[in-house]
C-alpha cells in the first residue's frame, strides 16, 4: 500500500505469503536430493531455468500469445452471442418462449463432451478450438444477463417511459446499466470457463499455445515444463480475473458498495 | 422563472376492472388550470390507480381522461410523476437524473441545475443517488418532476415514506414550489392532515368511488393549529368513515398511514 505502513500492516501483508513461500523453500531443499537427470519432481530452481530458457528462446511468448489470441477470440465471440441472447429474452418475453427451453438444453451438454464431434466437423484447426471456448463462455453470460435484465425495477421502466424515453434510450439508459452488474458476474464466469475449454481444447490436438507447450514436453519427460505450463495458465487466468475487476469497478462506480471509499484503489 | 399556465383535468365517468375486480367506479373529476387537488382515502381505496389512469401509465376499461393545456398545446409531455419511492437511476449522477429524458446540452443542464436548486439540493449535482437519504432522494425526483416545465404533476404519496420532520419540510417546500409556478397538481395521500394544509380541494376516495368533495378555503402558509384547520382534518375523517372528532387527528391517521406503507 505505501511507505506509511505500520509494522501491523507490514505483517499483516506478509501472512498470506508464508505458508506458500515455505513450501516453495522445503520442495527446492527436498528437490536436490535425488541423482542428476530429469526427475519427476523439478525443483523450483529448475522451473525457473526452465522458464528463461524458454522466454530467451522465445518460444514461451509464442505459444502464451497464441493462447491468449484463441481465448479472447473465443470469449468474444461466445460473450457477444450470450450478451445478445439474455438481453433479447430478458426484455422480450416472446423471445424467451421461443428460445430459452433450446438454449437450456444445450446448456445442460458438457460442451467438453463436444470435442470429438467439433474435430470431426470442424478439424484440428483453429477454429474448433475457438469454437469450444465460444461453446464454455456462452452459457454463463447468458444466464446471468437474463438474470439481469430481469431484475430491473419495474418502476424505473415505467419511469423512464413517464419521462418520455423511446425504446433505445431506455435501453441505453435502464436497462443496460441495471443489468450490467449481473453481466459482469456472468464474465467472471466465463474467464474461468474460458480457460478450462482452451486447456482442454489445447491438449487434445494442436500445434501451437501453452496446452502444446505442456503436451509437447511430457512427451520428452520434461517435467519442468509442464510445471511452467500450469504456472503461465494460473498467472493468465490471474490477469483476466484482475482486468474483469478492474472492469467491474469502473462501471460499477456508482454502487453503495464501492461508495464507501471515494475514489476506490483497485486491489487485485 | 415565467409561470407556466397549468393543465385542465377532466376525468369522465372513468372506470376501471382488472379480471373481474372493480378499482375505480363512475369517477367524476376535475382539478381546473393551477388548482392543488387532494385524494384521500384507505389504502385499497383506488387513489394509486386514479393516479395512474391521469398519468396514462393504465388505460380505463370504460370512460375518458381529458388533459387539456389551452388552444394549440400538447399537454401529455407536460405530466409529469412524483412516486413513494423516489425511483432514481443509481447508475447516473444526481444532474443526469434530474435531467432525464432531456436533451444533452448547456440550456438543460442549466435548467436541472436550476431546479435542484430550488429543492435545496444546489451543490450536490455530481453525487451518486446511493450517497443521498430517503428526503434527498425524493428532493431529487421532485427537482426531476420540475425540469421542462410540468403542467400537471401528480404526486403519489411522495412522502409517506418520510420521516416526519422531513414530511413537514417537504410540504412546505412542495407549497412554495406550487405557488411559485401553479401548475396543476394531483396530490394522492393517505395523511389527511398533509391533504388540508395543501390542497385547494380535497376529494375522499371510498370503495373506487368519489365519496365527497370538500372545498379547504383557508387562507396559506396554513397555521395547523388553528381550529380552523383541525375542523377541516376532523371533517375529513370523518367523511371517510374514520374515528369522529373526539380522537386527535395524528391518532386517527396513525392506522391508514401504517397499512399504507405495508402495502
């Protein structure tokens, strides 16, 4: 937080770090113990190593990147049709009749279930992997941009409409706004799916992205790079959660919750 | 501030059944240009929907609401509604709610600032609704309800989720705000003690119907305490069927007001 810190905050900042900064230090002690040679268990160290190597070599930006490009493609094309879909059946009734009971059952599939029919239509290629995030990232925008628009005061509606707002302006003014809460639960949501579809999805056939990286090197038993493989999704998955908080406050500026303080210091 | 002219209200035999259910029954109306009329009634009464009908937010099943703002006026963008609840948008600013519906330019946002003045809220123009209490609150969507120039403003129990003190302050404000500017307004309570200190007109609602009609003329600020007034609070009670004179009118209202805000 700053230079003023007190010792108490000072300490206090410290606790959540011991426990896995300790077992960080007992594995890298345990870890130098066996014979030289790949081991199934890397030490920190050799992580480490492992990861330099791959970042000077530049192959670690590659596949991360590719990666990351099929993810936020993936989410951007599932998100918008979530998006589009709970907000045209939260406010129209007849919408919803048509098309909710199908959009549930879909939903009720383990899109991962999916996998061997997406290869087959659609091949190794990117698009069956973009497909399968779109697939996972859907559902959880939905539902929550239903949930949404559907929890709309009425009487600000009719308010709305009292004060002469068409049906633009009172989309653009009411009914986004009040359901923007819900929507960005729903994409907290769909980081999360979105990175479980692009792992799987990576792993099953690819050439390229962080799932191949891992793949690639427990063919050649390099345990250390697998290790780093999971670490980058877990530093991704991080960095998408923090940006969608960042996100959240920053439309969200107006909820008692963050009134609070006056001008919020986004913690991450 | 020019004043401007208010609406003529008409209400004809106006009706209204939901299912099979009558709210409203043959209601016979009218509140002249600049007139301050009183609902009063129980809760259940029909004063909410009366409201409503004017407003045109339900439509009656039989009989005719007539707005009528002179030779050559529209009068239907000129309604305007003050709720219990003061129905803010959270997400926008104070000035952006209190300019809602209006365009987006210097002259409008002149005006918002200028009635969030006259409501004693000038200085608070950037805070989020969430920051306000309940009295700013409903300072807020009476500044909204002042904007473009209302000719007829309905007002549905705009208080009755006040406190008392602030009730008080808030009538006197609404009073000033209305000679200011006399436009017409429908003032729907279920505080028979508010309905006498403002109104010109009091009209009790009973059953969906107009029970009685009674002309408060006393002279304003109207001083509470005079007998005068108490008369009048007494015969409205007593009108609407409620405990006669010998019961202090706050005890008399006490009942209404807490089934009311149940509701």
């Amino acid at each position: 937080m700053g230079r003023g810190a007190t010792r108490e905050q000072m300490t206090v900042a410290i606790l959540p770090w011991i426990l896995p900064v300790g077992l960080l230090v007992a594995w890298q002690l345990l870890a130098d113990r066996p014979p030289a040679g790949h081991s199934l268990i890397p030490a920190p160290s050799e992580i480490v190593t492992a990861g330099v190597r791959l970042i000077r070599s530049g192959e670690l930006a590659h596949h991360a990147w590719v990666s990351l490009q099929r993810a936020l493609l993936g989410l951007l094309i599932g998100g918008s049709l979530g998006l589009f879909l709970g907000l045209v059946n939260g406010y129209w009734p007849l919408a919803e009749r048509v098309l909710d009971s199908s959009v549930q059952m879909i939903r009720n599939v383990p899109h991962l279930a999916l996998i061997p029919l997406v290869i087959l239509w659609f091949g190794l290629g990117e698009g069956s992997k973009i497909l399968l995030v779109a697939l996972g990232v859907l559902f959880p925008i939905y539902v929550n941009t239903l949930h949404g628009v559907r929890s709309i005061d009425p009487g600000l509606l009719e308010m709305g409409r009292l004060h002469g707002l068409g049906p633009g302006a009172l989309f653009r003014q009411v009914i986004f706004p009040g359901a923007l809460p819900s929507i960005l639960v729903g994409l907290r949501f769909a980081l999360g799916v979105m990175w479980l579809s692009l792992i799987v999805a990576e792993t099953i056939a690819t050439d390229s992205g962080i799932g191949y990286l891992a793949m690639n090197a427990r063919e050649f038993m390099q345990t250390d790079v697998v290790i780093l493989s999971v670490l980058i999704y877990a530093l991704l998955g991080k960095g998408a959660d923090t940006a969608a908080r960042l996100v959240e406050r920053h439309f969200i500026a107006w909820d008692p919750r963050y009134l609070r303080s006056p001008e919020p210091t986004a913690r991450s | 501030m020019s004043a401007s002219p208010g609406i003529r209200l008409h209400l004809e035999g106006v009706s209204r059944r939901i299912a099979e259910r009558s709210i409203l029954e043959g209601v016979q109306l009218e509140a002249r240009p600049g007139e301050l009329v009183a609902v009063v009634g129980k809760s259940g009464c029909g004063k909410t929907s009366l409201l409503r009908l004017i407003a045109g937010l339900d439509t009656p099943t039989s009989g005719a609401v007539r707005l009528d703002a002179g030779p050559g006026q529209a009068a239907r963008g000129r309604v305007r509604m003050v709720f219990q609840e003061a129905r803010l948008l959270p997400w926008r600013r104070v000035i952006d709610n209190v300019g809602l519906g209006q365009p987006r330019d210097e002259t409008h946002r002149r005006a918002a600032l200028e009635a969030l003045a006259r409501v004693g809220l000038g200085g608070r123009e950037r805070d989020w609704p969430g920051v306000l209490s309940g009295g700013e609150k409903q300072r807020v969507a009476l500044a909204r309800a002042l904007v473009g120039s209302p000719g007829l403003l309905l007002l549905d129990e705009p208080l009755g989720a006040l406190d008392a003190f602030t009730r008080l302050e808030m009538q006197r404000l609404l009073e000033n705000i209305w000679i200011e500017r006399r436009f017409t307004t429908v003032l729907v309570t279920h505080d028979v003690q508010e309905a006498v200190a403002l109104a010109d007109r009091v009209v009790c609602l009973a059953a969906g119907r107009v029970a009685s009609t009674l002309e408060i003329d006393l002279p304003r600020p109207r001083d509470r305490l005079s007998p005068s007034f108490t008369a009048f609070v007494a015969e409205v009670l007593g009108r609407l069927g409620g405990q006669g004179p010998a019961v202090s009118p706050e005890l008399a209202t006490a009942p209404a007001r807490t089934l009311t805000s149940v509701r």
